[in-house]
C-alpha cells in the first residue's frame, strides 16, 4: 500500500522484483498468527461491521490503516523506549547494513530488498561492501597458519619469490 496524490495505491508493487516471498523466523510468524487470530476475534464481536481487505495490519474494523500510522506508532515506540527516533525508511538501511555486516552477499541482499539488479544494492551501500570486505581479508589472514605463528612469537613465514 502506497499513498499518492491520487489516494491509496494497493494495486501491484512498484517492479515484478518486488513481488516476493519474505522468510521470517518462527516467532514472528507465531506473533503474526498470533495477531491474525485476535483480528478473527475482532471479527466475530462486531459482526457486520467488519470490512474484510484480506490485509495483515488494520484499522479496529478491518479496513486499511491510514498510511501515517506506522510512522506515528513507531515514533512513539521510540519516545517510550528512549530511543533516537529515525524514520521507518531508515530501518530498510539498518536491515541491509546488518545483512551486509553479518557476511550476506550482494546477491542475496539485492534480493531481500527486492532490488532488480545487485548493481543497485552495491551502488546504494558500496561504503558497507567495502568494509565487509576488508574484515574478509583480515580474517582469511588471521586464518592461515603462517599469519598465526607470527603472532604466537614464531618465525614469520615467507612465499618463495
């Protein structure tokens, strides 16, 4: 769902890419279910006043949420936990920026944001690629042997040249 000026845009999403299937950790899909069921219960207490949109996040009543409430909700959610308040959108960055420290590859990355090439993730976080890519190296030497001896007080090993 997207707010235009021409009202609430529910359609398709913006590129074929971006029709895709998200994987969740088990307890988040028991809290979702967990939700879907007390919305059933909402369901059945008002009856015919229920206005069913086959939506996961919904108004009392079963109708779309306005467009501004994740915004306020999660603004709240940061003034009650004492947290630095950051738009929603900024949470798409922290998602990939723990993906790409965490070792995930550009490919796999571009595809959890529904990116439709891999160029736009690197374009986009090239600064965290690089970085990632500089603990790659300093581990893959911490890894070899001759890397470990020199630290251990050893003779330092040498390539033949």
């Amino acid at each position: 769902m997207q707010a235009t000026k021409k009202g609430i845009y529910t359609d398709t999403t913006k590129t074929k890419k971006s029709q895709r299937t998200q994987k969740y950790p088990q307890y988040v899909m028991d809290m979702l279910w967990e939700l879907r069921k007390e919305q059933d219960e909402q369901c059945a207490g008002i009856g015919d006043k229920w206005q069913d949109y086959d939506r996961l996040f919904i108004k009392w009543d079963g109708s779309p949420m306005n467009n501004n409430t994740p915004y306020f909700r999660f603004k709240e959610f940061c003034e009650k936990n004492s947290i630095r308040f950051c738009d929603i959108h900024s949470l798409r960055h922290l998602h990939a920026s723990l993906l790409i420290n965490a070792g995930v590859d550009v490919v796999a990355v571009s595809g959890d944001l529904g990116h439709s090439h891999a160029s736009t993730t690197t374009n986009i976080y090239c600064h965290m690629f690089q970085e990632a890519q500089a603990r790659t190296s300093r581990a893959i030497a911490d890894a070899l042997i001759f890397d470990k001896k020199e630290k251990q007080g050893g003779e330092k090993a040498e390539f033949p040249a």
